[in-house]
C-alpha cells in the first residue's frame, strides 16, 4: 500500500546513510531519460563527434562517484593499484552494478601492448536505439565509454575510452565493443610495478 | 588534554579542497602556515606509497619535530591527510573512515564539480564534531 510506513526525514544529505545498493531503476524509465539526453544535446552540436564528446563527458561524471562508492560499498575499502586490477574491477563489479550482469568478454587487443576491449553482445544503452545511416558510425555506447573512462581515469590509469560496433555473423545486431587504450605513463608503471 | 591537528583533503590533481584546524590547543597564526607547509611537503611521500599498498590508510609517513603526518588515500586517490601528536591509531583510522562516508555523499552530488572545494557548512560542522571525537 503506497503511504505505508513513515519514511525518516533527514534535515541534510549528510545524515542519511549511503544505500545498501540493492534499489533498481526502472528500464523503460532509464530508457526515457537516455533518449532525452541524447535528443537534447543532437539539437546543440554541429557533427556526430561533439555529440559523442558530450555524451562521453555526461558518461565520465557518474564513473568517477561509481569508483569512490563502490570501492567503499562492495570491496572494503581496497583500492586498485594493478591494470589488470582495475579492468577486472571495470569488467565485473561496474557492470554489474550498472547493468545487473558482467561484461561479456573481456580481451587483450593483439596489435598493441596498451589496448583492451570490454565486449557486450547486448549493451543497454543501445538495446532500443538504431542509428540512421547518414550519422555513420556513430555509438550511442559512447555514455558508457564516458563511464569506463570516468572509472580508470579516478583510479589513476588515464585512458583513450571509445565505442564500436562489431559485426557478429550467426546476431542480427552487432555486438558493442568498448576500447581502452592505456596511456604511456600506465604501461611505463606497470612495468616498474613488475 | 591538548593537542595540535591540521586536517587537509587534497584531490587528484593536487589541489586542496579543504583544510581544517581541528586541535584543541589554541591557535596561533604562524602555526597554521606552518601546519599546511609541512603537510604539503609530505605529498611526494603518498605519492610514491600510494602505487605500493592497496590498503587505504597509510599510517604514519613523515614526521615533523614531534607531529606526525597520517595520510589516507581514496579510491579516486583523493588523500586525507592529518598532523598530529597523538599516538592513538585506531582512532585516527575510524576518523578516516567517517570522514571518508561523509566525501563520498558530497562527492554524490551530481552538482559537485569532482576536485573544487567542498564550501558545505554542514560538512565542516560534522568534521570538527568527529575530530573532537576521536582526536
């Protein structure tokens, strides 16, 4: 019954507790508010790599409150001082967290020493939206790049983040990859780290 | 009992986003400056620790005469750092810790700029009234 029960009222965000995390979002509201934000900033840019951009920066907010809380909420309180740490912390805790499952895959690119891929067959933010053919190849995924690099960036792993289709015969939509390409201080670390 | 404490929260980037004299010894000028020279220099110490442990409090890093500097590093390597006197351990961690709870809710606030200063006046109240607790 709606109504039931008081709900304690706290004088300042300060009082009230951090939440457990086990509240869920509604889809179709998410959905909703997601294509708003993506109309509304197709309406102020001039191309398709300013919107990418913003949706990015839009995505690279929440991961950097995504880091600090789930660190303290779910890994007490350890931080994350190792690449494959921290794309292990990216591939299961965050999305599972964000999305209700782990990523897919997660791969080590083969040309180069500093690039991973995060793979989803189904990825959220693009279940509902099918872009035109004359806005080429662009990713709606570009949010959830902005959120992987909102992630790392906070750890301190700073990263190139970006979306991209890959065409899966035997799937009828191809599936999302999300590249990460380290930048040259991480891998130097790395190697010192041993 | 007495003692001298300055509390300062550095972000990412090196910038200080709060500082806090939080001792129960009367404040004097000189000792202010002095408090946030000392704590800014041990910065290239948490640097380097920061990338060795996956621990958050690093405890006792530097000391200065008869201060001593504990720091803590967030995930977001957004580091609390305080001078002190004591010698009471397990109260500065829980210090950390709830002072740690209360950067993570202001850090919630989608209207907060990750890294600018944190001007909130119920965030210092809860600050001094922590540290009167456990310092």
């Amino acid at each position: 019954m709606i109504g039931v029960g008081k709900i304690k009222q706290y004088s300042n965000i300060l009082e009230k507790p951090l939440s457990k995390g086990k509240q869920e979002v509604s889809l179709s509201a998410f959905t909703f508010l997601f294509s708003e934000l993506v109309q509304y900033n197709q309406t102020r840019v001039d191309n398709i790599a300013e919107l990418e951009r913003r949706l990015e920066d839009a995505g690279y907010a929440v991961g950097a409150r995504v880091l600090e809380l789930l660190c303290h909420r779910d890994k007490g309180n350890r931080r994350e001082t190792r690449l494959l740490g921290i794309l292990s912390f990216v591939h299961s805790t965050v999305w599972k967290v964000l999305f209700g499952k782990v990523a897919d895959s997660l791969e080590k690119g083969t040309e180069h020493e500093d690039e991973y891929m995060i793979s989803e067959k189904d990825l959220l933010v693009n279940k509902f939206i099918s872009i035109p053919r004359d806005m080429g190849t662009f990713n709606c995924g570009a949010f959830v790049a902005g959120i992987v690099r909102g992630v790392l960036d906070g750890a301190g792993f700073p990263a190139v983040v970006t979306a991209h289709f890959v065409p899966m015969e035997g799937l009828q939509r191809p599936r999302t990859t999300i590249l990460i390409k380290f930048a040259e201080e991480v891998l130097q670390r790395e190697a010192r780290l041993g | 009992m007495t003692s001298t404490a300055c509390f300062i929260i550095v972000s990412r980037n090196d910038i200080p986003i709060y500082e806090a004299e939080v001792g129960s010894a009367a404040k004097r000028e000189d000792a202010a400056q002095l408090h946030q020279f000392v704590l800014h220099a041990a910065l290239d110490i948490v640097q380097d620790l920061a990338w060795t442990t996956s621990a958050m409090f690093l405890k006792a890093i530097d000391r200065f005469n008869d201060l001593v500097v504990s720091v803590y590093v967030t995930a977001g390597h957004t580091r609390f750092m305080l001078l002190h006197d004591s010698r009471n351990e397990d109260g500065i961690k829980s210090f950390f810790q709830e002072v740690h709870e209360l950067y993570i809710k202001i850090l919630l606030n989608p209207l907060y700029l990750p890294g600018s200063r944190i001007t909130s006046s119920h965030f210092d109240t809860k600050v001094r009234a922590l540290a009167r607790k456990y310092l």
